[in-house]
C-alpha cells in the first residue's frame, strides 16, 4: 500500500549528512519537507573546521536556523554518520511526538537506522541524489532524489519520489531518461509544465544542424553537468533529431565532435561541461594550480574550498562523481603528479619528486637573478649617489672660499 501522507501529520525531524550533500540544494529540499507539516527539529552534522564544508553551509544553516553538529574528522571512522545516527535514535526512542523522520544523506549506512525508525511505526522519508545506493531506498517509506527537484516550481512529494532508478535502455522516452519519475507514473499538473518546457526545447533541437549550440542546449536541457553518451543518442532517437543525427551517427563521432571544443571532456562515454559560472575552464584551473603551487602535495579539502570561491555551486556529484578524488583523476590530465594518501590517510594530489624539485630549482635560480640585479642596480645608484654628493661639496667649498677671502687659488682645488 502506497504511502500518504496526512493532514494530521505535524512534526518532523530531518538530520543532514553535511559531508555528502550540497547546501546550495537544501532550499529546494526543504520547499518540499515544510508543506508536509511543522520542522520542529533541524540538526546537520560535519566537519565545519574545514573550509570546505562550513564555505557550502554556513550562510544555509544561519537562514533556516539549523543546530550544527560539528564532528572532527577521523580517519577511516565514520564520525558524522555515527553522530548523527545516535543522536537520531535518542529523539526516536525520548521524544514521541515526532511524526515522520527525514534522513537527508547519500550514505548506505543509514539504510539500518530507517529500518529501525519503520520498526518503531515511524515514517521515514531519504532524501539524496541519483547515486544513493538502493539499500537506503529501499528502506525508506519514500526517497526524494534531488536531481528531480532542482528549479523553483512547486511540487508535490508523491510525484518527485522514486526507489528505481532510470536503468539506460534504450526504450524508454524522453523524459525517463531527463528525470525518474513516480513508482506508480503520475504525473501532476506541475510536471506537465515541463513537460511542455521539453516540447519547446526539443523544438530548438529540431533546428540545430551544428554540434556545439545542440550540446549547450541539451546541456540546459538535462540541467546536469554530465551526459551519458546512450543518453545522449537515446534522446536523439527518441525524439527524432534527425539533423544532428545526420551527422552524430556513432560514438567515435561524438568523442570528435566534443574533442574540437575546449569546454568539453570526453571520458569513458561520458560528456562533461568543463565550464564554470565565471566562464574558467576546469583543467585549466587544475593547471594553474599545479604549477604554483609551493608544497609538493594538494589535499582533496584545498581543491573543493578553491573551486567552492570560484563557483558557488561547485558540487562533485554535480558531475556524477561522489569523491573528490574520482573528480580529480578525471579533470587533471598532467602526467607530473599522482594520486595517493598521506600520513593522515586523506587522499591527496602528489607532485613527482623530480618535477617538484625542478620548479624549486627553477624558482631558486630566478630568486637568485632577481637578487644579483637588485644589487647591481642598487650599487649602480649608490656609486652615482657618492660621486653627486662629492662634486658637490667641492663646489660648496669653492664658494664658501670666494665668498670668506677670495681667496680661491689658495684653495687645494
């Protein structure tokens, strides 16, 4: 039997896993969870000594009055999910009033603490995006996947929820393979408004012959950062591009047609938008960063907070990537640094030894140029400045002569 929610239904308690979901989506989340009812308990839970997680949520918990958890990072411990977990289990079992529970987490973990919340005849409602593993889905009464729910119309909880996720083939439409839809594939009259956005866009499609404006446009159109390339020949079909198919027959024509523009990165089938809001260009950041950095290791928390400054938005996961390392591997392409762990067991960008030592030469010797002509150039202007003040006092004294006795063929000059 479906579940429903009722108008009875009054308290909720949501707890955010802080380390794996965006707070730039939380808004869009919590449009949803307040039309269900009173949020009467707030909590999320990370590490906010870095400056990666406390950049992405500091100003979202101020706004929505947030109790922020904070759990110091140790490695190979899960301390936010044990955190959270057991502060979770405490209300449930101390505090009955609470109606229904929402997990907010991409973390299988959680998947044994909703099964304990349905055991408690409590409901339990996950919220996270497309890669939550289905063992947390399924134990959820409802799931929320926030790829569905990222734009600002309103929307109705029993038809942005799902437990399958779309499974790629080729039969399905258009928009299973844009959005998942319902279990039981209703679809509310918010839905039909875009579905009639797609008909518009599609009808753009139709007129693109070029590979580059089509690419942007579907690229607005999937609101991803990434497209599959079945996907991408599957909305073709599906829709009858025939212009563009004409010319984007197979998969080596793709991987040509991105590999001619510089903001696109063909990898594994898969075509990523190398953009960002500020129009820099992913591996060009990843570059520069490099090169100028002065230690022979980049830790994965410093290249989130640098791209977090440059972008907002920035989110691994944005890419279909649920590890910053996963996203580093695939955007860096430069063959002087590998991907290892410190001592602190972090993953972390290691500068070879060779390469490193040669930019700290490098630097050295143009330190060294730059000191040799700062020296030269300022005893240059010491030498010019002694002999001005020397000819100088020699004609003061000239005068001082004339001007006493007149005497200034007795003078020594």
């Amino acid at each position: 039997m479906d579940f429903q929610f009722n108008k009875d239904l009054k308290n909720i308690a949501i707890f955010i896993d802080a380390d794996n979901i965006s707070g730039n989506h939380y808004k869009y989340i919590n449009n949803i969870l307040s039309q269900e009812g009173r949020i009467i308990c707030l909590r999320i839970y990370g590490d906010f000594s870095k400056v990666a997680t406390s950049s992405n949520w500091e100003n979202i918990i101020y706004e929505y009055g947030m109790e922020a958890i904070q759990v110091f990072r140790i490695p190979k411990k899960e301390s936010t999910d044990n955190s959270l977990i057991v502060d979770c289990m405490k209300i449930l079992y101390n505090v009955s009033s609470i109606d229904l529970f929402v997990i907010i987490s991409s973390d299988s973990d959680f998947s044994s603490l909703a099964t304990e919340i349905r055991l408690r005849s409590k409901y339990i409602v996950g919220v996270g995006y497309n890669i939550t593993p289905l063992k947390l889905r399924n134990n959820c009464d409802k799931f929320i996947v926030i790829e569905n729910i990222l734009d600002d119309k309103a929307y109705n909880l029993n038809s942005i929820t799902t437990i399958n996720k779309y499974n790629n083939n080729s039969n399905s439409n258009s928009n299973n393979i844009i959005n998942e839809v319902s279990n039981n594939n209703e679809v509310s009259n918010n839905n039909q408004v875009s579905n009639n956005e797609l008909n518009n866009n599609i009808k753009k499609l139709n007129n693109l012959d070029k590979f580059k404006p089509f690419i942007n446009e579907l690229f607005n159109i999937f609101n991803k950062k990434y497209i599959k390339s079945n996907n991408f020949f599957d909305f073709i079909k599906n829709n009858n591009l025939n212009k563009i198919a004409s010319k984007i027959k197979h998969e080596n024509d793709l991987k040509n047609a991105c590999n001619s523009i510089n903001y696109l990165l063909y990898n594994d089938s898969i075509i990523y938008d190398l953009r960002f809001g500020n129009d820099e260009i992913i591996t060009d950041v990843f570059d520069n960063l490099i090169k100028t950095n002065e230690r022979d290791e980049i830790l994965m928390s410093y290249v989130k907070s640098l791209f977090l400054n440059k972008d907002k938005s920035f989110h691994q996961k944005n890419y279909g990537l649920n590890r910053m390392i996963d996203f580093c591997k695939i955007f860096i392409k430069n063959d002087d640094v590998e991907f290892t762990v410190s001592k602190n067991n972090e993953f972390i960008i290691k500068i070879k030894s060779n390469v490193f030592n040669n930019k700290k030469t490098n630097n050295s010797i143009n330190n060294i140029n730059y000191t040799i002509n700062n020296d030269i150039n300022n005893n240059i202007k010491d030498n010019d400045t002694h002999i001005e003040e020397t000819i100088n006092e020699c004609i003061n004294e000239c005068i001082n002569k004339v001007l006493l006795d007149g005497s200034l063929y007795n003078s020594n000059y």
